[in-house]
C-alpha cells in the first residue's frame, strides 16, 4: 500500500483524505443516529498474534539452510538433539526409591510390583 502512496501527485492525496474525514464523519453521524449498539469502524481492534517458539523458529532457520545447501550442492550437516544427562545423585536416588519399592513388595510376599 505503501507504493501506492507513493506514486499519487499531491492532490489526488488531498481527495483521498477529504474523502477519508467524510466517510469518517458519517460514520460518526451515523454512530449517533443508532446508538452505541454498533461501534464506528475506527474502533476495530485486531485479534492478537500468535507467536512462534524459538524451538519452532530454529526448525524452520534449519530446514531453511538445509534447502540452500542443497540447492548449492553443498552437503547438508544434520545435527542431533542433544541428549539429556541424569545426574549421579538423581540417579542414586531412583535407584534407592526402587530397591525400597522391591524390598515393601518381596515383605508382602509379591513376586511383582
């Protein structure tokens, strides 16, 4: 819209901004006459945008490269997801919590949990 702006003389920007107020008055006018059951079209909010994860931007930012590179005949690199690492003491701990759920099991004569 912005070019269309651009390529207008002087006056045809001052009809299309008279014609604006007018339409803008009427609207009013017209705001006036009904009530305030329907609201003036300069009052129109819109809906707000939905945004994107920086995980999901990275897929796309990957996928993206992946595509340039191919098209350039380079080879693509393909990076795995990182893997998680338990920590010993969180793995002592789990290791302590089910050999005292085995142990509670076996004293109630349970050969499974």
């Amino acid at each position: 819209m912005s070019s269309l702006l651009t390529s207008l003389t002087p006056q045809q920007l001052r009809r299309a901004a008279t014609i604006k107020e007018k339409i803008q008055s009427l609207e009013n006018e017209l705001h006036r006459i009904i009530g305030s059951s329907i609201k003036p079209a300069a009052a129109f909010v819109p809906k707000k945008r939905r945004k994107m994860s920086a995980a999901g931007r990275a897929r796309i930012a990957a996928a993206q490269k992946a595509r340039w590179a191919k098209a350039k005949g380079q080879k693509v690199k393909q990076s795995q997801p990182k893997k998680r690492k338990m920590s010993a003491a969180a793995r002592r701990k789990i290791s302590l919590a089910a050999k005292a759920r085995w142990a509670k099991a076996k004293a109630a004569g349970k050969k499974t949990l």
